[in-house]
C-alpha cells in the first residue's frame, strides 16, 4: 500500500471519530491465526477475494510493503469496504506486533496486480519509506520470522526471487518498501 500524505491526514482523523482501533483486537469467539502469535484484525470483506489456497491457486510469493500510514489508520483502511485493499499481515514498527487481517487461503488485494495477488502473501510493514527511523530491529525481526514461517509452510524458497518487493511486482506504480528497506539484514534474519 503506498498513500499520500493528504490521505493520510484524513484517515487520521476518521479513525479517532469512528473508534476503529477499539474494535480490533481479537475476541475469545475469533478464528484461528495462520500465524501463531498474530492477532486477528479481520479486513472487511469488500477488500479481498475469498479463495481456497493453495488448492485453488498456489502460493509462492511473498510482497513486502511499506504502509505509508500508521499501524492503526492502515488497520482502519483495511477495514474500510471502499477502499478495496487489504494486505494478509501488518507488522507494527515498535515492537513489531503482527496484526493478521485476511486468511492466508484468500486472496489479498495489495500487490496492484491480480496475478501476483493470487498467488502471494501480503506483509504490511508500518512506516513511511523516506523515514528510517520506522525501519526498526523489532520491526526486521519480527516480520522475518513471520516471511521464514510463510515459507516454511507453502515450500517458497527464501531468496529475492520469491521474497520481493511491490516495486518488484510487475507493473508496479509504488515505490515500497523503498531504499531504506534493508534487504541483506532481512533476507539474513528470514534465514537465520
Ligand atoms: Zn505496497
């Protein structure tokens, strides 16, 4: 997900109005994780397509993103029936919380390109790509434990080529998670 500054501002306000952040986190009656550990802050289900992965498509991809919104307004816009996007995890900057808001068997709309959507997983990292300060070890290690799991679990090998980018999602008009992105300490740590 990549946003502008201006919605950003809005979306601020509208999530202290609307009280969204009081309703994410998980209930006794909420459905198991993918992950263990996640919490489960379920997108609205306007913003991704239900499937059955990986019989239905397989899953051999992992986007990494940059939110360009705070962890709590990226969960509101996930939440929010128009705006059509919901990626399958958010990790929060600063402590690295994992937020996971579409099953792992549907399909997430965040890579901008339908193909690259059915067959990946989504992971949302809080921050602005041109701040390096969102860019925390919490955040790295978190987030690559989380990406070895995904990897571990569909047999996606834990190289570039499989862990990519948005930017490096063919046709891609966003520029996350930027050049601030480590990716030699991410790849080391999904490895490790
Ligand atoms: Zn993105």
């Amino acid at each position: 997900m990549t946003l502008s500054r201006r919605n950003l501002l809005l979306t601020s306000a509208g999530v202290v109005a609307a009280g969204v952040w009081s309703a994410g986190p998980a209930s006794a009656a909420a459905p198991a994780v993918d992950y263990p550990g996640a919490e489960w802050i379920p997108a609205s289900t306007s913003n991704y397509t239900v499937s059955n992965r990986p019989s239905s498509y397989p899953v051999n991809i992992v986007v990494i993103h940059v939110t360009q919104e705070y962890y709590r307004d990226a969960i509101a816009i996930f939440q929010d029936p128009a705006r059509k996007v919901a990626s399958h995890y958010l990790v929060r900057s600063g402590d690295g919380h994992i937020a996971q808001l579409v099953r792992e068997k549907n399909v997430g709309w965040h890579a901008g390109n339908w193909n690259y959507n059915t067959r990946s997983i989504g992971v949302e990292h809080e921050g602005w790509v041109d701040q390096p300060q969102w860019f925390t070890t919490q955040m790295y290690t978190a987030s690559a434990a989380l990406t070895r799991s995904i990897c571990n679990r569909y047999g996606i090998p834990k190289d570039r080529a499989h862990i990519i980018g948005h930017n490096e999602v063919p046709g891609a008009t966003h520029t996350d998670p930027g050049p601030l992105w480590d990716w030699t300490l991410y790849m080391r740590l999904v490895n490790s």
